[in-house]
C-alpha cells in the first residue's frame, strides 16, 4: 500500500500525535514572540518617548517579517523539505528574541522583530503542512485547525508570564528573554522527535530518498518499501507560478484576498488592545490581562471552528464566523471603560476574528496538492499578512489623527465582511 494511504485512513499512531504536538508546542511559542512586542509597547513607549504613529510602525515590523517568511522560506520547504526548515526558523527566532531584548533604540528595535518575523512567518507555513501530511483523513481538518490554535494558547500562557513579569519588575526586555528562553528549549525535540514529512520525500525524491523515507515508515511502524511510490503529477512543478496554473490561480488570489483583509482585522485587536487599555488610564500589567482575555476568546474560537468542522459545513461556518467577527470588533469601541467591560469585548472580539482565521487553513490545505502546500499555503498567508502589518499602521494613522476608538474598531472589522463573501465564492469541491 501507498504510505500516504496508509496514513491517511488508519488510526493516528503515537509518533503522528507527538509531531502534531510538537507543531502546536512551536505555534504557540510563535504567538508568544509575535504578542511580546505588544505586552511590551506601553512601556517601550514610555522608556523612549515615541508617538503612536511611530509605535504603530514598531509593531508591525515582526509582521512584514512574516509575510516575506511565509512566502520565501514556506517555498523553501516544499524544495529542500519541512524540517530543516523548521529548525532553521526555530533558531531565527531564538536569535532574535534574545537581540530584542538588549535593543537601543528603535532602529535596531525595528531590525530584530523584522528578523524574528522571517522565522514566524516560515514556521507557520511549515508546520501547516507537516500536521497535514502526517494526519489521517478522520483528523486532518481539526488537528490543521488545532496547531493554528496554539498560537493562541501561546499567546495566553506567555501573555500571562508577561503579566507576571510586568508587574513585579516593570522591564519590558524580560518579555523578549522569556520568548527567547522558551523557542531555545524547543530545538532538541524537534530535533529528536519531528522526522521528515512523507509527501515531502516521495514528492521531492531528494539523494537517498528510499532509505529515509523507509527510516520514517519504520518509526511509523508501517512496512518498507522496495522502490519510492509514484510522484503527484505536478511534483515537477513546485513554483511560484505553478500557484497560477490553469485549476489553481482562481482559488490562490481569493484565499490571499480572504486572508489579508481578515488578518488586518485580528491583529489590530492582538497589537494595539494593551496601549488603547494604557491610554484608557489603565496599568501596563492590566492591560497585559485584558490581551490575554482577547487570547482566550481566540483560542476558544478556534477550537469551536475545529470541533463544528467536524460536523458543519466548513464554507458556511468559516463565514458566518467572519461575519460576526465584524459585529464584535465594531462593538469594541462602544463597551464601558472598565476592566471587566474591556476584557469581555476583546474575548469576543477574538473569539470570532480567530475562528475566521483558523477556518482557513484547512480551506488552505485542501485548496493545494502535496508539491504546492507548503508553498501555496505560504504564498497566501505570506502576501495576505500584508493586512496584518497594514492593520496596526492603519490604526496607528487613524489614532494620530484624531480618530475615535469606534471609528478606528468599525474601519479595521469592514475587511472581514469581504473575506466572508469570498469564503462563500470558492470552489465547493474543494472546501466542503
């Protein structure tokens, strides 16, 4: 039997659990460094005097990093293989935490989150299509939904330790050498438990392949192989433009559009909700809580996608998310200015925003074929974070110049409404 078929239908062995685990472990560090600039820009702010315009451009630098991660490095994987991509951004990552911690000044501020952001960005991508290849077909869609997830459980579990840290020291740099300490300790269990992905070999066909790929069954405990399974068709054709054949260039353009404009959404939320809670005249590490209060509504959303996907249709119920994502964003800035107030509008606010978010990445993994994945999903969460570097300059702007928090929070929730729309245009035999 083909090794690919064998995955996919029989029960998950022990091995497949402990990498999707390891893909969740390294998504939630990635939220963790991606938010710490966030648990740290009230008091960057304060230390170095700069304006939220300025901020805003701070913020985003990590972001643009993603994008060009996503796109570049998530095509490298699909070229040389998913894990040395993997270990090569865990060390990107680790190295520019550590650098972000003992920055001067916001120039070389700037240059470390744009540097960490590569690695995000590759990860993310990487990791997408690793928890796919190595699923069965019973628990693809909710184990590709579960690694997003632990972005979010990242994100709160750092968050709260960023809480901790504020309060007790007022530093914001111990934000950054937790992120960094924590993306170091992952590196040895990627290295011992995280082989390389099955699609990816017989796909690619590197030097030796029949002798690794029979390594990877034999700790899979399924049968070797006398000689290497029948290559995709379009294994050859593992480009940029391959995502712009005839079949796949509709799908790639509108799942990049659907991404940028509901990602501007989510991170205006994750990288501007603890300065907005500061100027409200709140504390640092009060605002550090509220976040984690948005992070908890995320990663709720996005197990509640994972789990309805099992049962719902999965068009339907990634854009009926998004379209309450802008009723709850649009909302965030009408509650009372209280912490409990604050801290449930952001819980919703991330609990549809996310489950908008996370619903699109099974729609991604079954949208491109092996040889494409990780570079199409790549591609798409690449050029569509453009939205979530734009969200916090946008917003930043639209604060300088004067503009209300609810006209700020109804402007960045409009894109979700778009995404929602081209949700339901795509092709049904690819995202039902």
């Amino acid at each position: 039997m083909d090794p690919r078929e064998a995955i996919a239908g029989r029960p998950m062995g022990r091995l497949q659990v402990v990498i999707v685990a390891l893909c969740i472990a390294l998504n939630a560090v990635d939220g963790f460094d991606v938010l710490a600039i966030s648990f740290a820009a009230p008091g960057i702010a304060a230390e170095w005097g700069i304006d939220r315009a300025t901020l805003g451009v701070v913020l985003s630098m990590e972001l643009l990093g993603m994008a060009a991660g996503s796109v570049l490095i998530g095509h490298l994987a699909d070229r040389i293989g998913r894990r040395p991509v993997i270990l090569g951004c865990l060390l990107a990552m680790a190295a520019g935490m550590f650098l972000a911690a003992f920055a001067d000044s916001v120039a070389m501020l700037s240059a470390t989150r744009l540097f960490t952001g590569l690695g995000i960005g590759g990860m993310l991508s990487s990791t997408s299509a690793m928890v796919a290849e190595f699923s069965n077909d019973r628990r693809r869609s909710l184990n590709v939904v579960l690694n997003i997830a632990g972005y979010s459980a990242g994100a709160i579990v750092g968050g709260a330790i960023a809480s901790l840290l504020l309060a007790r020291t007022g530093h914001w740099r111990s934000v950054f050498l937790v992120g960094a300490t924590a993306t170091t300790l992952l590196l040895p269990l990627v290295l011992a438990w995280m082989p390389e992905s099955v699609d990816s070999l017989i796909a690619r066909r590197p030097r030796a392949a029949l002798e690794r790929l029979n390594h990877v069954l034999w700790r899979l405990r399924l049968p070797a192989l006398e000689r290497l399974p029948d290559a995709p068709a379009r294994a050859g054709r593992a480009s940029f433009l391959a995502l712009f054949a005839a079949g796949q260039a509709g799908p790639t353009v509108l799942l990049t559009v659907a991404y940028f404009v509901q990602i501007m959404a989510f991170y205006f939320i994750q990288k501007w909700t603890p300065k907005i809670v500061v100027d409200m005249g709140f504390d640092a590490a009060s605002a550090a809580r509220v976040l984690v209060c948005a992070n908890i509504g995320c990663l709720a959303g996005a197990v509640a996608v994972g789990l309805a996907s099992q049962r719902l249709r999965l068009r339907r119920l990634v854009a009926g998310a998004m379209g309450l994502s802008f009723v709850a964003i649009s909302a965030y800035g009408l509650v009372p200015r209280e912490l409990p107030w604050l801290s449930a509008a952001a819980a919703m606010a991330g609990f549809f925003t996310n489950a908008g978010v996370v619903g699109l990445y099974p729609v991604l993994v079954r949208s491109f074929a092996a040889p494409l994945r990780a570079g199409g999903t790549g591609f798409v969460i690449g050029v569509g974070r453009g939205g979530s570097a734009l969200g916090p300059v946008l917003a930043g702007a639209m604060f300088a110049g004067g503009s209300a928090l609810l006209m700020v929070s109804a402007t960045m929730a409009a894109g979700t409404l778009v995404a929602a729309a081209i949700v339901l245009a795509l092709p049904r035999a690819r995202t039902d």
